[in-house]
C-alpha cells in the first residue's frame, strides 16, 4: 500500500476524530454514515445490540447523556499498510445516566487504542481496547 494511501487513511481517521470532539451526536452520526463501511466489523465492548456503523452511531449519545462534556484527545496517530493505530485519552464528568449508573459528577479519564483497517478509502474494521474497568472503578461501580 502506498504512503498516499497511509495519509489518505490518516485524514479519514482525522476526520472522525475531529467531528467525535464536537460533542454533537448529529454531527457524529452523519460522519459515521461517510467514512465507516455501513457493516464494518466492530471487535471491542459496545453498549449496545446493534451491529456495523448503527451500533457505533448508537453508542455516541448513550456517552453524550452520560458524559455530556466527554472529549476526546488524540495522543497518536499512526498509519502503515491499510491500517490505522490511534491511542486516545477521553475525559468527562458523569453528568447522566450511564451503564445503569445514575449521575455521580465524578469526573473520569480513561485510555483507548483503536485499529482501524481500510477498504476503498472507508473503515471496514475496527480492533478496540477501551479501560472500562478504569472508567467503571472511578465512577465508583467497582471497589478501587
């Protein structure tokens, strides 16, 4: 795969960063619909039944409503091949319900690391590594 390829793939991935940071699901739901293959192959814990782009549109005002400040910090970006690698760092403060929690106003920082391969210029499968269990432990749901 070429190095046009890699930077086309880097600024597709940028792209859906950029509208994740905007906190508005709209936004995010119609990013989804543009760079994400509509059954793309999704492998990492989801809040939801739903599969393929539905399930990631799902999840993004489920994490509105419980983290209405949530933001999304990109550390790393790196592309080789038909693969993207990010590690991100998200931060909010549980304002709503989230995962059967009721609001605590505890403010939360987690890591991810997301791989993303390409096909056609979209994301068709997504490799996810989220800390839910440090999230879950500083909203108080698991013993520290």
């Amino acid at each position: 795969m070429s190095t046009a390829q890699a930077t086309s793939n880097k600024a597709t991935t940028r792209r859906l960063y950029d509208a994740m940071i905007t906190g508005d699901a709209e936004v995010i739901s119609k990013t989804i619909d543009e760079v994400v293959e509509p059954n793309v192959l999704y492998h990492a814990p989801v809040l939801t039944g739903a599969t393929g782009a539905q399930m990631l549109k799902q999840v993004w005002p489920v994490l509105l409503r419980g983290f209405p400040d949530l933001h999304v910090a990109v550390e790393d970006v790196i592309a080789e091949g038909d693969k993207v690698v990010v590690r991100d760092t998200v931060t909010g403060t549980h304002q709503g319900e989230y995962r059967g929690l009721p609001p605590t106003g505890k403010s939360v920082t987690y890591n991810e690391i997301f791989i993303l391969r390409f096909a056609g210029g979209r994301i068709a499968e997504i490799w996810g590594v989220v800390d839910v269990f440090s999230q879950m432990q500083q909203l108080g749901a698991i013993p520290a």
